[in-house]
C-alpha cells in the first residue's frame, strides 16, 4: 500500500478501506508517513467527505493509536459526556454527581482550558486539596466505591488525533465534519466509554455557528457510535450567549453547587438534567427521558445529587465542606462593575469574547503553560433578553488587582453585549436532539 494512492482515491470521491485507513494512521503516527502526504489527505477528505462506514474505521484507528482505558473492572453501563466546547460551560460539575447519584457509574477524563473555553479540571482544582491525577487502580477503585470519579487526561489517548488536529490546524482543515466527528469519538473511545452523551454546542461561542452544521456533526458522531457499538446520543445546545452567570474557575464551581442545590440557573438547570435524563437511559436506569429527568429531578430535590458531589470532593482530598459553605472556595480580593452605557434589551451577548475576557483576567491560558487564578472571571448581570437601564451593571470582574488593564477587559466585556430598542425573540436553549 502506499500513501500517495490512498490520497489520489479521496481525491477522486471514492471510498476508503478500513485497511487503508488503518494504513494512513498508523503510518501517520510512526513518522513513516510525512506531515505533506496528511496534509493532502485531509484537504481531499474536507472536499470529498468520508462515508459513515470510513468515518468509523478513521475513528477506531485512531483510538487505537495509543493507550485504551479498560473500564470493565467497574459494573454497570459506563456513560461518557463530551461537549464541543463552551463559555461558563460547568456542566460535568454538575451532570456527573446527578446521574451518578441515579445509579450511573462515571469514570471521566476531563481537559484543562485553552483559550476562551474553560476546563472541568481547572475549576475542580479550585476546590483545596481537590486532586485530579489518580493512578488507574485508584480511579476504578473510587467509581466502585462511590459511582464517580473526574480524572485529568492522562497518558497517551488517541495520539494520532492530537497530531492530525494539529497538522489540521495549520492546514485550513480543521473544518471538516467527518474529521471533526471521527477527532471527537476517537477520544472517547479510547477514554472506555459504553455509551457516550454529546452536548453539541452551537453558536457565535461555539466551533459550530449554525444549527445545521451542528445537526450535520452530531448526526456524524452518532453514525460513529452506531457503526463502533457504542450507543450515542447528542443535544445541540445554544452558546449564543455564555452558559448560567458565571465564567471562572471558583466562580463556575459556586455556581455548579448552587444548581446542585436546585437553586441553580435555569439554562444550566435544564441543560444538566437534560444531558444528565440522556446518560441515565443509555445507563440502564430508567425506561424513557420522561422517567430519567423525573428520577433526577428527584436527585436534586433529595439533596442526593449534592451529597453525590460531597463524597465525590471528599474521596479525591478536596475540602467538601465548600458545599456548605461555598465562601470558603479562592474569592479574587476585588471586585469592579462592568456599566452600561446605554438603554435597551439584551439582544446577544458574544460569548467567546467573554471567555477572552475572563481569560485575559487570569481565568483562563493563553497557551498551554500558562498558570492560571481560580479566583478571578466574570459573574454576569444581563443575559439575553434582560432589559437594561444606562447606568445598569451588565457583570461583575472578579479582579486578582485594582490596575489600568482592567479597563481594556471591561471594554471587551461591554462590546461583548449587543443592545436594541426591542425585546428580542429568545431562542430555544435545546435546539436539536439526535439519537441513533
Ligand atoms: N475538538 C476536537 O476534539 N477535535 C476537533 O477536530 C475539533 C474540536
């Protein structure tokens, strides 16, 4: 077989082997094929597009280029979450003790930030003493213990995405559906996922803008899941506007626990028990949505799904009294008011430029060394469709300094939000649901 073959036959619109595909990752891994020979085969992939039976065999041999987490030593249907990738998006903290309080074992890998988007390990390291690296027994140990445990990425998955999605990046083919689809499952495949539940965000916050291109992504993943034996399931999600109030580390925990409390906002509310009825079906627990949301519903009110988030804090050495007492998480030592200018309604609020914002306060890197400060972000005042009187405070900067350079964030902060004289039509905040 040789490389140059394979990208002339996708060029030309035909349909790959698995074989062929094994070939080119493999040979991509092992430096045997070069960064020009993918390059070419990606541009080719990004015009001709890949069918559902290439799409998986990509997946798979790209899962399979490096380690693979056996989660088998755990019982039960273990069911992965994944979003795309959010502002204020603290979902995990939330969804992973709810539906591990209804029976559903999760044994999850999370991210740290990059850019405007934050990272659920970031914001777990927030809590004192919380730890997010377990050796492999002692993570399977605890999700048999208590039904959870949130672990940073570790070790080698899916090697040979992270260098396609590099190459991607510097070669115009980042957006390609079937790429970004087979880059999304092969991580979680690899991660040992029964069953996985996608949050698909859409939006000027978002990688996808368009409620098509999210529903064409999300028909893919699950195509994916279907042809590999793992059953999917995808919500597409609106990030027109950053997800709840808070947009920081600290911040983003606070939150999470007030909505574990059931005093939450309402978006992030009805997203986590979205997301979270999703995993308790494909987890066995309950028959239909309808019983699942209930049965978290249930959850919530018990104070079981909080008590979940307790013994999940406490069992990794993090301090589960900030559950109690959340004042007791990093505060930032000041404050300062981002003000309105002028009257009108909410129409839209950019909430990448936010994630930005929160990022150049010190939430959030810049590039992938940088440290970063738990206590500082943004608490928003106005979401969409909140009316807004001159004068008003559109949000709040948790600042770790009283200095000049907070003016240039609060300026991105207000250019972030779009007023008009009209209240504007809301949209939905669950667009679109796709299951196999
Ligand atoms: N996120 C991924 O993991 N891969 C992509 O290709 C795009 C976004």
């Amino acid at each position: 077989m040789r490389a140059v073959d394979i990208i002339q036959k996708k060029r030309d619109g035909r349909e790959l082997s698995a074989d062929e595909l094994v070939f080119l990752v493999d040979g991509y891994s092992n430096g045997g094929i070069p960064d020009y020979q993918m390059s070419a085969f990606a541009m080719a992939v990004l015009f001709r597009g890949m069918t559902p039976a290439e799409t998986a065999a990509l997946t798979l041999a790209m899962a399979q280029s490096g380690d693979q987490v056996d989660l088998s030593a755990i019982g039960g249907i273990k069911v992965d979450k994944h979003s795309t990738g959010g502002v204020g998006d603290k979902t995990t903290l939330i969804v992973a003790p709810l539906v591990a309080s209804a029976g559903v074992p999760v044994a999850k890998m999370s991210g740290r930030g990059l850019g405007h988007t934050g990272g659920t390990i970031d914001k777990l390291e927030s809590i004192a003493g919380f730890r997010t690296e377990l050796s492999r027994e002692a993570f399977i140990s605890q999700v048999n213990a208590i039904g959870l445990s949130v672990i940073g990425q570790s070790g080698n998955l899916a090697p040979a995405d992270k260098k396609l999605y590099a190459l991607r990046d510097v070669t115009a083919t980042v957006e390609s559906i079937p790429l970004i689809a087979s880059s999304v499952m092969s991580k979680k495949i690899a991660a040992g996922a029964d069953a996985i539940v996608l949050d698909v965000k859409t939006g000027s916050g978002a990688f996808m803008k368009t409620v098509l291109q999210s529903e064409q992504l999300a028909e893919a993943m699950v195509k994916i899941g279907s042809e590999v034996g793992r059953q999917t399931a995808a919500v597409i999600s609106d990030m027109d506007q950053p997800l709840g109030y808070a947009i920081g580390n600290a911040l983003e925990v606070k939150e999470a626990i007030a909505t574990l409390k059931g005093e939450g906002p309402a978006d992030l509310t009805k997203l986590c028990l979205t997301l979270g009825a999703y995993m308790v079906v494909l987890g066995g627990q309950a028959a239909s949505f309808e019983e699942a949301e209930a049965l978290l519903r249930q959850k919530l009110s018990s104070g079981e799904a909080l008590a979940k988030f307790k013994s999940f804090v406490a069992a990794q050495g993090g301090d589960e009294s900030v559950a109690d007492n959340p004042e007791k998480l990093p505060q930032a030592p000041h404050t300062v008011p981002v003000i309105a200018s002028e009257s009108g309604y909410v129409a839209a609020i950019q909430a990448e430029q936010l994630g930005i914002a929160a990022m150049l306060l010190g939430a959030g890197r810049a590039t992938k060394d940088d440290a970063i400060d738990h206590r500082v972000g943004l608490m928003l005042s106005k979401k969409v469709g909140d009316a807004v009187q001159a004068g008003d405070t559109l949000a709040v900067m948790h600042v770790h300094a009283l200095n000049s350079s907070n003016d240039e964030v609060a300026a991105k902060v207000k250019a972030a939000y779009t007023l008009q004289s009209e209240a504007p039509k809301l949209r939905p905040l669950l667009l679109s649901i796709v299951t196999s």
